[in-house]
C-alpha cells in the first residue's frame, strides 16, 4: 500500500471506530514513512494495552531514524508523555530517561524523568542516567 493510502487508511478506520485496524495500518505507515507525526498521533489513540509494546517499538524506530539527538529526544519525550497518560509509570520512565540521554539538559525531560522516577520508586534509574551526562 502507497505511503499515502497508508495515511488515509489508518484515518478512516480511526473515523470508523475500526480501532485495531487503524493500529495496524499506521504502525505500517509509520515503517514507510517514519516522519509522519500525524500517523503518530493515529497509533498512539488506537492502540489497546495489549499493543503498548507495538506501539514502544514504533517509538524505538521512529527514534532510530530520527535526525539527530534532538529528534531522539522529542520521541522519546512524546512516548513517555503518552505512556504516562496511560498510567504505565515504568515504561513512560524509561522513555524518560532516553529523552533526557539524549540530550541531558535541565529541560523537559529532566522534569518529566524526576516526576516519573518520584511516582514510580525508581530513582536509582534516575540517578545513573544524571551521572553519565557529561559535565
């Protein structure tokens, strides 16, 4: 399926309620095409619990082909930010800590790695990834 057909699929079954379907579809999409956020946003509101780990190794892709650390910061940043919605507390730290390595600042995703590594008791995690930033 042509990248743009991919796009418009994963939409209209989002629009028919064919929530598994639209899943499947921009998850394809997203392998064509992987700077499609609006195909994102698709997979990220289609996904069921039982596809999180899909929908993590979108995130990991999507990552990977990201340019530069910035775009690797900003996936990971987005997983953590819907894995939280989701109340997976661990996962969305894990995306955290990524974010924050790949460009350790005192921005966004050094708050968001506190706040999760304070709701998930996982602090240790938190603590390696700010001693190996460099200085």
């Amino acid at each position: 399926m042509p990248r743009a057909c991919s796009r418009v699929a994963s939409t209209v079954a989002l629009a028919a309620g064919k929530n598994e379907i639209a899943f499947r579809v921009a998850s394809r999409a997203l392998e064509l095409d992987p700077s499609r956020a609006d195909v994102l946003a698709v997979a990220e509101r289609t996904a069921s619990d039982d596809e999180i780990p899909a929908l993590e190794g979108l995130y990991h892709r999507l990552s990977d082909a990201a340019l530069g650390p910035y775009g690797e910061r900003a996936v990971h940043y987005r997983a953590a930010r819907q894995l939280e919605k989701r109340n997976m507390i661990d996962r969305a730290l894990a995306h955290a800590v990524h974010a924050f390595e790949a460009v350790p600042s005192e921005g966004v995703a050094f708050v968001i790695m506190a706040r999760l590594a304070e709701r998930s008791q996982q602090s240790a995690e938190v603590v390696r990834a700010i001693e190996a930033r460099p200085h």
